[in-house]
C-alpha cells in the first residue's frame, strides 16, 4: 500500500516566496485538507483561520513598506494602472487569447538577464515558445497556438498566474 503524496515544508515556503515576488495582495491555498490564507499587509479581513500564516507573510512584505501608515494601500493601487494603461490603446480584434494550462510564476526570458521570448509588435510561428509558467521548478512552455503577430502581453514578468488566465493576444496571420 502506498501513501498519497502529501506537501512539504519546502514546497509551502516555495509557494510563499513565489506569493510574496507576486503582485498579489493575498492569497488562500488547499492543499491535503489544510487551508493557508495569507496577505501581503496582514491577514485578509474574511480569513477564518489566517492568523497562524500572516504573521509568516506579514514580516516579509514590512520590507516593501515604506512606512507602516495607513499610506500602505496606495503602493497597491499604484502598481494596478500600470498594466492597464496599456490595454484602452490596443486594438484586439480578432485576436486569439494565449491562456495558462497552469497556476504558477510567469516568465517573459529562458533565465534572468536575457531577452525575452517574444515583444509587443513581433510575428511568431505556430509552436513558437512565447513564456514559461514555472510551477514548483517546473518549468512549463508556453508556445503560441498559432502563428500571428503579438498584440498584447497580459500579464507580467514574475506574476503568479491562475489556470486559464490570460497571457497573450495574438492577431493570427491570414493565410
């Protein structure tokens, strides 16, 4: 008999540093009927049994804090219009949705340093890899499902993605 595969200590912290490198402000993860819900400035308000992982999140995100004022959710909202300045310009059309076949961290390049996979603008080729969604050191390709021009890039460097979000519009090339 054997026994079903349970979570370590290792992949939790791994799940939390990936949180804390996100833009997420929170986060609640099931994993082997246990349940952690944890924010980036304490715990969120309708957590039942947060308390015990905030004050894991809490000290990591003091950091990026400038002060401990009520000034702390502007830093949030700041970094919200940045993605979305870009979007009211574009026009999708016809464009196809690239969606992640997983949760995870999104990368634009192979490694840190280099170029990145694909640009606003630039033509790919049907199964041309355009990112990589990394789940636990997984690294998962995400290749274009059809050749087209890159319209859009939705979500950004290091971000935890959801299952079936969206990354990339591509306009398909005619013919």
């Amino acid at each position: 008999m054997t026994m079903p595969e349970r979570v370590t200590h290792r992949e939790v912290r791994e799940i939390l540093r990936t949180f804390q490198e996100s833009g997420w402000a929170s986060m609640t993860l099931e994993l082997d009927g246990m349940r952690v819900t944890v924010g980036k400035d304490g715990p969120p308000a309708a957590a039942g049994n947060a308390p015990a992982p905030a004050p894991t999140a809490a000290p990591v995100a003091a950091p990026l804090t400038a002060a401990p004022t009520p000034q702390a959710p502007p830093a949030p909202v700041a970094s919200t219009p940045a993605p979305s300045a870009p979007a009211p310009a574009v026009d999708t059309t016809g464009c196809i949705e690239v969606r992640s076949q997983t949760v995870g961290a999104f990368w634009v390049s192979p490694s840190p340093g280099d170029p990145p996979f694909v640009q606003v603008g630039q033509t790919v080729e049907a199964g041309q890899q355009i990112a990589i969604v990394e789940v636990m050191k997984l690294m998962n390709p995400v290749l274009a499902p059809q050749g087209g021009e890159i319209v859009q890039i939705c979500a950004t460097n290091a971000d935890l993605v959801e299952f079936d979000q969206v990354l990339f519009l591509i306009r398909p090339t005619d013919g």
